[in-house]
C-alpha cells in the first residue's frame, strides 16, 4: 500500500462520522498507476469507473496549495461545502474551522508536490456525477493513488 493510500484511510476513519452526520459519504479510493493525461480525463476515468457520470471539461481544477486565501484554493471550496448543511444552508455542518481542517487533512493525504484537486461545483453552478438532488464532489490524486470523496443530499 503506498503512503498516499494509507493517508486516504486514515482520513477516512478519521472524518467519515463527521461527514456523514450531514450527506451520504462515498469514499472511494484506488492505486494509480498512470497519470498521462488531462486532470479531467483522469477524473472521468476513475469516477467512470465507480459508475458515476464524466463531466469532462466541467471538473474545475483547484489550487491545491494550503494558502486558502488563493483563488479557486481546493481548502476553501471544500470547506464551503462542508461548513454548512447541503440542503439546509443556515444551518451548520461542520462549521468553518472544522471544515477547512477536513480539507486540509484531505490535501495532506497527497504528495505535496504531485497532487492536483478538482471538483465538480463551483460559485457559478455545478455539473453532477450522480443521479442526487445535492452533491458535491471532489476527486483528489497524486503520482501513487487516486480518490473520490462525494456527498450528497436527497433535500
């Protein structure tokens, strides 16, 4: 198992109660072997696989630094759709500080110089991957290992 893999568990048994206290969880994680190819592709590929819908040119790429100030940074947009609920916006999930600590650790999970972060939503709409009235996804990897973290709400 490499590193990136391990990383990927150990956030799973660390912040899969939490998520799932307010969407459903798919978490799903696998080797990487290739990585030629667009980020979008790569995206399609694995979420293709797992029987979800390609976006293709819809995945929006964030940054995946760890300044969550920077413009479309992976911290920021993860913890914007972890801070509150999906159905419910005025109604707390993680709240701010623990969402963007989810997203943190999600990043850290991957080579910090080989990851790269996208999701299907952003501040000007989103392009679904499931059959779900709500999702967010976000599919994160690095030259070892890919993975696909979406939650979603029924309403």
């Amino acid at each position: 198992m490499s590193d990136t893999l391990a990383n990927l568990e150990a956030f799973s048994h660390r912040w899969r109660a939490p998520l799932e206290s307010g969407a459903q969880l798919v978490f799903e994680t696998r080797e990487l072997d290739d990585i030629s190819g667009t980020p979008s592709a790569i995206a399609d590929s694995f979420v293709g696989s797992l029987g979800y819908t390609p976006i293709g040119a819809n995945w929006e790429m964030l940054d995946p630094g760890s300044d969550a100030d920077a413009p479309r940074s992976a911290i920021a947009a993860m913890a914007d759709a972890l801070t509150m609920d999906m159905a419910l916006p005025q109604q707390q999930w993680l709240g701010e500080e623990r969402a963007r600590r989810c997203a943190q650790d999600f990043l850290e999970c991957f080579d910090l110089f080989q990851r790269t972060i996208l999701t299907n939503r952003m501040y000007f709409g989103w392009n679904p991957i499931s059959e779900a009235k709500i999702e967010w996804a976000f599919v994160g990897y690095d030259q070892s290992a890919i993975a696909l973290l979406l939650l979603t709400r029924e309403g």
